[in-house]
C-alpha cells in the first residue's frame, strides 16, 4: 500500500528500464465518477479504480457525507469499488478532508442536485498555481442556485434547478462535470455549449446515461442534459490512465530502455504520441499495446524552416497541460532546443529549480514558458515533490540521471500513482521508500 507520509525516495539512475507495465485506471475519471454516486440512493460499482492516496482520501469523504462504501477485487494496482448513497447525503463538505483534496469540488453538482444545498471548503491538491471556481459557480448560478461567499468557503442553495442554455467562460474540465450532474435531475433542458471534452468528462458522461441520464453531445464542445426525475444504479470499468502511460512511455525513452505499455487505450495518447514523436521518441502502437523499442536517437524535430519547435498544453484534444512537466524532463535529454508553453496554472514550471539543480540546461521565461536546451546527462541531486505530476517528472530525471537522487515529500506522488516504486523495480530501476 502507498505511504501517507512525506516520506522519500532513493533512487539510484542510470539503468535502462525494461519489461511490461499495465498503467492504473484514470484518476481523473475516478474523481468525478465517485462523486456522481451521490445523485442516486442506488448502489454503483466503479470497476479498475487506481489504488492511490486521492481515491481513499474521496472515499473517506463520501463516507463523511453518509455513504457505504464496498471493496472487491483488489489487488496491486486496481480494484473495484461499490459506493451508495441509500440516505440523502450530507450537504456540507468535511472541512479539513475537502481541503486537501481538489478532486472534492466535483461533489458540488451532484449534492445540489441531489440535496438543494451545498457547501465547499476552499480548493485544495497541487500547488500549481489558483485554482479558479468561477466558471462553476457561473453554471450553477444560470440554473438557479444562489451563493453565498462565507468564511471558511463557498455555499450554494437552490429550491429547484431549471434548465438554461449556459456558454461557459472556460472549457474546464471539473465545471463541466459539476454542470452535467447539476443539470441531469434540472427542470427542462440545459445545453453546455464550450464544454470540455477530455476522455474524463466522456466517462462521467456515459455513466450518468447508464444511470438513466439523457445527455447527448458526449465527445464534442457542446452537451445537451434533458432532465430527469431520478437516476439509478449502474457499473462502470474506469479506463487506462493516460497520463501515467505517457510518464512510463517517456522514462523508458530517456532510460534507453525497451518497454511494452499494455492495455493503453491508445485512442486517447494519440496526441502524446505525437508530442514525443516531435522529441525523436518512436513507438509502436499494436492493439492496446504501444511498445517503446531501446536506444533511441532522440532529436528534436524542427519546425518548418529551421525554427526553435513549440509544444504548448491545449484543451482535448491538444496535449495535456498534465504532461508538461514529463515533457520538460524529456526534453532535456533530446538533442535539440524545444520552447516549452504551460498555458494553465502559473506555478506548474517552478520545478524546474530541481532539473537546473542536476544540470539541465533551462532558460525559465516566465511562469508560463521555458526553453529547454538538450542534451547534457543529469546528476543526481537532493529533491522535493511540489506536485504529483511534477513529483513524477522528478522521478523519470532521477532514474535516467548518474548517481543517486534522493526525492523528499514524496506524498504528493502516492496521491496519483500507485506502489510507484514496486512497479518501477519490477522494470530493472533502482528505487527504494524511506
């Protein structure tokens, strides 16, 4: 099982990483999906959960506001779990649960819809930069809700929710989430028009219509919610995290290793894919399956022209902004120069301290941009985890770097990756937990 504590990594680089690795189930679908258990009294079971700080830290929170919760099928990395929400749930979120855990604002649309009211702590997880609640409060407030600004967070009261047509100021992930299940159980119609559309917000999508929801648009910008009464249970298999595929995929590139990455669901990298093709990475992609052959040339594609290559995050289907930091780490064992634009969060680039630290060559622009100049070999260094995904970028350039790297507070990646080190070992790397 993960550590809880700020505990630390040895790691010991330089070893190529081979075998096989099957990555968890999407933690940013299982946060949303736990949460829409709340808009029925109807047990749901969520099938391949990721056994990882966040989901526990959710569970424990949904077992605050009154809901059972069944474990089966657990083994190392995946499990299924049933949830139900027999009673009417509490409105009011733990304080001190909801604060460590970003993922609790998706239990706002559905305690409104199910319950009229509903109050938040302030948003917490990754410090990356603000975290910003406007465009949710926006689809909550043009269905009818009013919200109140108290001290310790936000509350949100409804007597009954009726549909709208709502233009989003943003196309963000968690508002339409919070704005699917508010609207499921509205009066009347909503359309959601500059919705996201990350494969997440599909997955949440898909169960509420296997809980008798009536949401079409599902895949594109716009989403149509008809109304309904109430919502049933249902079963739900959470699909292969991508983001922890393309970290596997990209350690295996800067390691010179050879690693097949089974059960992928290829679909939804194809623009990782890309991204790291434009960073000399080739893969094959067989099945489900995309394999990583050993020693590669890894070379910076020029633009057209002979121009310095720009990767920026994008909105789905563009490149994840959560695979920034991996790709920041990448780039510095490419040959070749690569502008590096992080559009979202104004904090996510401040790891790169630790890469300069192990002797990467990074020109940080501002908090948004970096200019990262390939190819020099890192070394180790002492290092500490700001965020999960910059935690395991830190991870990918202590194993590829000579000699030992010791990573501090190493909670924040046990929030999204599972026994972590145990898989890593099981490929050849040299890592151990303190």
């Amino acid at each position: 099982m993960s550590g809880t504590s700020n505990g630390r990594f040895l790691v010991h680089g330089g070893n190529p990483i081979r075998g096989e690795i099957e990555p968890q189930g999407n933690k940013n679908e299982a946060m949303p999906l736990m949460a829409a258990v709340c808009l029925t009294e109807q047990p749901v079971t969520l099938q391949n959960i990721p056994q990882i700080d966040d989901v526990r830290l959710m569970e424990k929170i949904l077992n605050d506001l009154g809901l059972v919760s069944k474990e089966s099928e657990s083994c190392n990395v995946r499990r299924s779990l049933t949830l139900q929400a027999k009673e009417t749930p509490k409105s009011t979120i733990h304080p001190e649960l909801g604060s460590r855990l970003r993922g609790s604002v998706t239990l706002a649309g559905p305690l409104l819809a199910r319950t009229g009211e509903v109050t938040l702590p302030r948003p917490g997880g990754d410090r990356i930069g603000r975290r910003r609640l406007d465009t949710h409060l926006q689809i909550f407030s043009a269905l009818g809700a009013q919200i109140t600004d108290i001290r310790d967070g936000i509350q949100i009261k409804a007597k009954k929710l009726k549909g709208a047509d709502i233009l989003m100021d943003e196309a963000s992930v968690t508002a339409t989430e919070n704005g699917l299940c508010a609207a499921v159980m509205a009066e009347g119609v909503t359309v959601l028009h500059n919705a996201a559309s990350e494969p997440h917000v599909q997955a949440l999508g898909n169960l509420l219509n296997a809980m008798g929801a009536k949401i079409s648009g599902i895949g594109t910008n716009t989403l149509t919610i008809e109304g309904v009464k109430s919502l049933k249970g249902a079963t739900h298999r959470i699909s292969a995290d991508y983001l922890e595929a393309g970290s596997f995929l990209a350690l295996a590139a800067v390691t010179g290793g050879e690693l097949k990455i089974k059960n992928t669901a290829p679909q939804n990298m194809r623009m990782i894919l890309q991204t790291f093709n434009r960073l000399g990475i080739r893969t094959e992609v067989k099945g489900e399956d995309i394999l990583v052959p050993k020693n590669q040339s890894l070379e910076v594609e020029k633009e057209f022209g002979g121009a310095v290559p720009h990767i920026a995050d994008a909105p789905w289907p563009g490149f994840p902004a959560d695979m920034t930091s991996v790709a920041v780490v990448t780039a510095t064992q490419c040959n070749g120069t690569v502008l590096i634009h992080e559009k979202l969060f104004e904090s996510r680039l401040f790891f790169v301290d630790g890469l300069l630290e192990m002797g990467a060559r990074i020109i940080l622009c501002d908090p948004h941009r970096a200019v990262v100049l390939g190819s020099d070999k890192l070394r180790g260094a002492k290092l500490a985890s700001p965020d999960i995904r910059a935690g395991m970028a830190l991870l990918i350039a202590s194993l590829c770097a000579d000699g030992e790297s010791e990573i501090r507070n190493i909670s924040q990646i046990d929030r999204g990756f599972s026994r972590i080190e145990e898989r890593l070992k099981s490929l050849g790397a040299q890592i151990e937990r303190r």
